[in-house]
C-alpha cells in the first residue's frame, strides 16, 4: 500500500480492503523506522543535515529568480524568509510543501503511515523497516547545489496546482485506480 503521508480526519475510516489488508497481515511494513523517526536525537540529526554549513544560506545557493520566487511563496503564509536561510535548498522545498498541504487542511498526524504504526503498536503486530532512518534524511538533504535549486523550482511550480493534484491523486489512490494514481503522479513530475 502506497503511503500517504498527509490527510484529513474526514479522510477516515479508510477503505474496508485496507483495513482487510491490514487485519490479515501479521507484518506492517513502513518506509522506515517511524519510533526512530520520533526520537529527539533523530529530531536533532535531521536539522543539522538539513542545514547549510556556517556561512552559506540559501540565497546563496538559488539563482535569484528562483530565490525571490520562493520568499514570494513564504510571504503568502506570512513567513520571514530569514527562518529558511540556513537551511538546504531541498529542505526549505519540503518545508514550504507541506506548509501549503496543511493550509489545505491536510494532517500528518493522520496521514497512513502513522495511522498504521499505531495500531500495529498496539495489536502487537511485527513491525519493521524498508529503509533506515539515515537513509530517508538522506533522500532529502545531500544535494548537490543544482539538484537542489532544481527541486525547488519544481516545488514552486507545482504550488498552484497543488489543491487539484493533491485531490486527484488521493481519489486515484482511495479508489485503487493504480493507472491513474501512476498519471497522476507522473504528470506532477
């Protein structure tokens, strides 16, 4: 089952063949080490790989076209762009992307990925990981300059769309329609 990492209280119960999957399985699966994940030591790893070293910010690592457009972004959630200075390009991307999903209403708290982890905590299920936690920080955090400035383009690009496509993309997945979730997510790229 594909995860979705942000949705709505609305958003549940889900589906009765997730739920079926979920009962019938004696594993539970996730992209990583969720308890890990939550720790204050992970917690404290995580800023300090998401942060640019001492003397670079971000203006300096985005052309800037692409830096007054993202502080463009950051004052439509009244956000002073001096929180982001210090961080990498690929994080202060993420950051502003899920800043704009929760403007929609959407929730980590009840995305599927920790829906599930609770629930296999507490009905005893085996629980394991696919990847490690540093592996995961990883994906987000060790781009060179150009991958980076590339993503945020891409994020920003995507802000105006994000509503519809979010939309899209939950029904496809809600629905079990895997040829159009792969659209989708595709046409998003």
């Amino acid at each position: 089952l594909g995860s979705v990492h942000l949705l709505k209280a609305e958003h549940y119960p889900l589906p009765a063949v997730i739920d079926s999957a979920y009962t019938n399985s004696k594993v539970v699966a996730f992209e990583t080490d969720i308890a890990e994940l939550e720790q204050p030591e992970t917690q404290f790893k995580i800023l300090s790989r998401a942060t640019l070293p001492e003397g670079q910010t971000l203006r300096d690592q985005l052309s800037p076209a692409v830096y007054n457009s993202f502080n463009q972004h950051l004052q439509e959630f009244g956000l002073p762009a001096v929180i982001f200075d210090q961080w990498k390009p690929s994080v202060a991307a993420m950051t502003l992307e899920v800043l704009a999903l929760q403007k929609l209403g959407l929730d980590p708290e009840y995305g599927v990925d920790k829906h599930f982890y609770k629930r296999a905590k507490s009905d005893g299920k085996e629980i394991v990981s696919l990847e490690t936690v540093d592996f995961q920080i990883s994906l987000v955090t060790d781009f060179p300059k150009g991958e980076g400035e590339l993503w945020v383009k891409s994020t920003l690009s995507e802000m105006d769309r994000m509503k519809t496509q979010y939309d899209e993309m939950l029904a496809a997945w809600q629905n079990g329609d895997a040829a159009k979730l792969e659209k989708v997510l595709n046409d998003s790229m």
